[in-house]
C-alpha cells in the first residue's frame, strides 16, 4: 500500500500489479502522464488525478472516491473490469 505521496513523473506505476494507493495527488511540474499503464489489480482511493492519461490499458481497476480535472484527457483508454465509486452529491457538499 502506498499512502498519502505526490507523483507528477511520467508512468510512475507502469506494469505495477496488486496494489493500493490512498490519499496520493497525481499532479505537480513534470506534468507526467500514463501514471498507470499495464497494471493489473489495482485500487485507488482518494487520490486527485490532475495529469494527462491517468489510466491506460489496465486490468481490475478500482477508483473509490477520487478525482480527475479536465486535465485528465482519455483517463480510462484500453482498460477494461474498471470499478468507479463516487461521493454522493451531500456528502460533497459537505
């Protein structure tokens, strides 16, 4: 498990397999991209997406909680048995 870290460097998790990331932000100036490419089992609870192509040609994805700004362009391309769970809209407001 990797837990509350920044990663803004390109593939930082290429061809990781079982892993879970919680409370990590994927932003910073070396604006990487493809932060997840070719993994397998991975879980992200969370975590704020601001790069480029967040999720590429991934297997048994699961992103519980987290967000992606408009920066994050084709954020889930070529991947496939993805789980996405979301806050409800009260508990945003909150």
């Amino acid at each position: 498990m990797i837990e509350n870290k920044t990663f803004d460097e390109e593939r930082a998790f290429y061809g990781t397999k079982d892993l879970t990331i919680k409370n990590c932000s994927f932003d910073g100036p070396r604006d990487g991209e493809s932060a997840f490419k070719e993994t397998k089992n991975i879980v992200v609870e969370n975590s704020y997406f601001n790069l480029r192509y967040p999720f590429w040609h991934d297997h048994n994805l699961k992103i519980n909680h987290s967000n992606m700004t408009e920066l994050c362009r084709a954020a889930l391309w070529y991947s496939n048995g993805i789980e996405i769970k979301i806050q409800n809209y009260m508990e945003l407001k909150h």
